[in-house]
C-alpha cells in the first residue's frame, strides 16, 4: 500500500481528522494534483486553524490552475495566520508574493 493509499484508507474511517486531510493534501501536491490539494486543504482550514505555511501551498495550487483572486486570498489568509503565530518572515514572503499579482 502507497502513501496515498494508507492516508485515504484512515481518512474513510476518521473524515474529520484534519491532520489526514494536510497530509493528503502534502500527497496530492508531491503528485502535482492540485485540485486535490485545494479541496483537502480547505476541509483541513474548515477543521483546524493553521498558523500560515498551509497557505503557501494553496495560494500555489490556486494560482496554477488560474484562480489568481483565490490565490491572492489565500495569501491574505495566510498573511493574518502567520502575524498571529509570530512568523513575520512567512507572512513577509506572502506580502512579497502578492505584490508580484500587481
């Protein structure tokens, strides 16, 4: 049984089990799937909050497949997150990375 595999048989019997859901989604990205990444990252952001680096791979996804206000909000997000848990760096390259969407 592969990684995916195992994560999805966990996940049919803990579905509310946000760390299931960012490891799916850490999957699903190593895989290039990104529409799988945005839908577990958003079930795992519906279920616990994280303290920003999520964001970086969801604002990534969401700009690859052409959804760049999305992925703007996402930064934004992640911005407020990263501030919140002392991370000025994180949010720093997040501000960096929305003044390139002009």
């Amino acid at each position: 049984m592969d990684r995916l595999d195992y994560f999805l048989s966990l996940l049919e019997k803990s579905p509310d089990n946000p760390m299931l859901h960012y490891s799916l989604a850490k999957e699903y990205e190593r895989m290039g799937n990104c529409q799988k990444v945005i839908e577990h990252i958003r079930r795992y952001l519906e279920l616990k909050e994280d303290e920003g680096a999520i964001y970086r791979s969801l604002a990534r996804c969401l700009e690859e497949i052409g959804d760049i206000e999305g992925a703007k909000n996402a930064l934004k997000e992640g911005i407020e997150k990263a501030l919140k848990y002392n991370h000025p760096s994180m949010a720093e390259e997040f501000r960096a990375w929305l003044l390139e969407f002009g």
